[in-house]
C-alpha cells in the first residue's frame, strides 16, 4: 500500500508537517509494510512558505520587521538559492496573530512589515518572490508595503503621509521608487474577492480585524480613492481582479505596485511539491485541516487534493478537528473523519489535537483493512 498524507494544517494546533505525521504514525500501527509519502499543502493562506520548505528544503532568513502596529519584531522567510526564490507569508509580519484581540485596529494597521520582508529578499538578489496572502491584520490595499519598498504617496500639499488606511481618503498622488528593480512577483491566494464591494476586502473580512461598522464604510472609502489614484497616476487598474481583496487588498497591491500575477495558493504549493505525480504514485491520498465546512469547497487545500484524487481514480480520506455540511463534504471525499471520538470542547481538541489525529488515524485506518470504508 503506498499512501500520500498531504493535509493543510490544523489551525491553532498543528502545522501541516505535524499533522501529516499524526496521521502517518496511526495508519503505520495498522499498514506496517504501508510506504507513505508526506507532502504538506497550502492554499496561499498561513503556512504555504512550510509547506514548501517541508518538501523541497532552503534556508530561512529572519528580518527586524514592523508588525501591523509599528513594533519591531522578527519575522521570517524562505529562501532556495538555487532558484533565487524567496516564499514568504504576509502573516509572519502582517498577520492577525501579531495582534491582541483588543488591539485589533485595521484603520491603522499597515502591510508594512511585509515590504520589509520583500525588500529584504529583493536586495538578498530575489528574482521570484511568491507572497502567501491570508491571515492578514490589515486592510490597506498594500499600501503599507509598496511605502516599505520606496513608493510615496502624497497629499494635496505635496507632503508625504504615513502609510495606513487612516490617511487614504487624502491620498492625491502616487510616487514610484525609480530606482528599484522589481523580480517577478506571485501572490498565492485562496479567495477570489475583488478590492471593493460587498464581497470586497473591507465588507467580508473587515469585522474579523476589528473594524465596526463605522470604521467598514470609512475603510471602503479609503480603499476607493486608493484604487481611483493608483489608475490617474499608475494607469493600471486592478480593483475588479479576482484575489485583488485577499488580504485586507494586498492582492490588489501587489498587482500594482509589483506587478505581480495571482494565482490560486493551492497550485502555486501542489506544482511546487510535485503534487500530482505523487497522487498518481499513491493507492490511497490523505488530506484534511482544522476545521472542513463549506468553505473548504471554494479553494481550500483539501478540496484541491481531493481533486487530483479525483481526475486520476483514487480514493480520498479527509481529517478535520470539526465538520459541518458534511452530505457536501461526501460529494468531494471517500471518507470524512472527526479527530475527536466523542464530545470534546476547542481548548481540549487543540490541545491533544497530535494525539487526537493519531488515534482517529489508527481507527480510521483498521476501518480500512476492514473493508467498512472504501
């Protein structure tokens, strides 16, 4: 039996590479001669520069960087010389969980940081940056990074502002930095939204950064003019993209200041791993994350390895802290699988989650062997 784990990770508890060897070490109690390969997947969001590392290995390289308020931190990522790659995730510097709950604030919080990240690659002598967008704190339209790599941006007087959403509604101009030499640019993402909208940047994901609704029509409004400005001055107008609001509108930034193409994070990860020929070597593929639900449908990582399952006849096992719309979930999966036995509440599942996957690892897999499932 050759087995393919290729799971996302359980957010809040386990990294892919974690639970990729939770779900390993059950089925090997049961399928001990089972030859299993690990290939960790990612859709773009948290977790995509570890998934690649996982597999293809390179060197990690930590930067003094702002965090979405200003405070310096460290933050992290990959490089592969041999490609001249560097693969970061926009959460490492940007992302939500830098932030206290009450600290959330994204009419200030800025993507700076994650230029710093960039720009780091980029003098390191980057010719490929990909961006893993998700997760984010902020909802600047990638202000806050274009600023971070020399682009000014300027108000009426001719003066510089700082670089957060709080001032984009005065924004009257738009600077490049000349001197800069861009490399090529991905933006790996697992959303389609456009910039604005009621399925835009600010109006889906805004309250979850800790915008009310005051603060949404104001961050909407900041984002318009930024948008408005960036095709008077930049003559490129990116709002409408699919992806351009994935992270609080770093798509759309990246897109404009970079020049970056977005691409869906799953096949940006899946073409990196080799994915699909590890599908095809396999008798039996393995997937899952935290939590499977309706979302999971619309370009998560399991769902896009329960494809590539799918196309080339072989069945497909899925993992997942908790499920809901599971006669949905059973469209896509051969089997879907509850780490927990029975009742348990969030704190206990994240906290023995390793354990939890394993055991229902080695239950799932004696099922298996049984015959009862597959």
């Amino acid at each position: 039996m050759r087995i393919l784990v290729a799971p996302d990770k359980f957010k809040g508890s386990l990294t892919g590479v974690e639970a990729a060897e939770a779900i390993s070490r059950g089925f090997l109690k049961v399928w001990r001669d089972a030859v299993i390969q690990i290939a960790p997947v990612a859709d773009g969001g948290e977790g995509t520069a570890e998934a690649l590392f996982s597999v293809r290995g390179g060197e990690w390289v930590e930067v003094e960087v702002g965090d979405p308020l200003g405070r310096r931190v460290l933050a992290r990522y990959l490089w592969q010389a041999d490609t001249f790659t560097a693969v970061l995730d926009m959460s490492a510097a940007s992302g939500l969980w830098r932030l206290e709950k009450g600290e959330r604030d994204p009419v200030r919080a800025s993507t700076f940081g994650t230029g710093e990240l960039i720009l780091h690659a980029i003098q390191r002598g980057a010719r490929h940056v990909v961006v893993g967008l998700g997760g984010s704190a902020t909802n600047d339209g990638g202000m806050g990074m274009a600023a971070a790599l020399g682009y000014r941006f300027l108000m009426s007087d001719g003066d510089a502002m700082e670089p957060i959403p709080a001032n984009l509604q005065a924004l009257q101009a738009i600077m490049p930095n000349e001197a800069l030499r861009l490399p090529d640019f991905v933006a790996a993402c697992d959303v389609g939204n456009p910039l604005l909208g009621p399925s835009g940047a600010t109006r889906v994901f805004g309250a979850q950064k800790g915008a009310d609704a005051k603060a949404m029509e104001f961050m909407e409004a900041a984002l318009e003019n930024l948008a408005d400005v960036a095709t008077e001055r930049l003559g490129c107008d990116f709002r409408n993209e699919p992806g351009a609001g994935a992270a609080g509108g770093l798509g759309f930034g990246l897109m404009t200041f970079c020049g970056a193409k977005i691409q869906s994070g799953f096949d940006v990860v899946a073409e990196c791993l080799g994915l699909e020929a590890a599908v095809i070597a396999a008798d039996l593929v393995i997937t899952g994350e935290g939590s499977l639900d309706a979302q999971t449908l619309e370009g998560k990582a399991p769902a896009g390895v329960a494809k590539l399952a799918r196309k080339h006849g072989k069945p497909v096992i899925a993992f997942a802290g908790s499920i809901s719309h599971a006669a949905q979930l059973h469209a896509v999966f051969d089997a879907v699988c509850p780490i927990a036995g029975g009742p348990l509440s969030i704190e206990e599942s994240i906290r023995d989650a390793a354990n939890l996957l394993e055991q229902s690892a080695l239950r799932t897999a004696r099922l298996v062997q049984l015959g009862k499932i597959l």
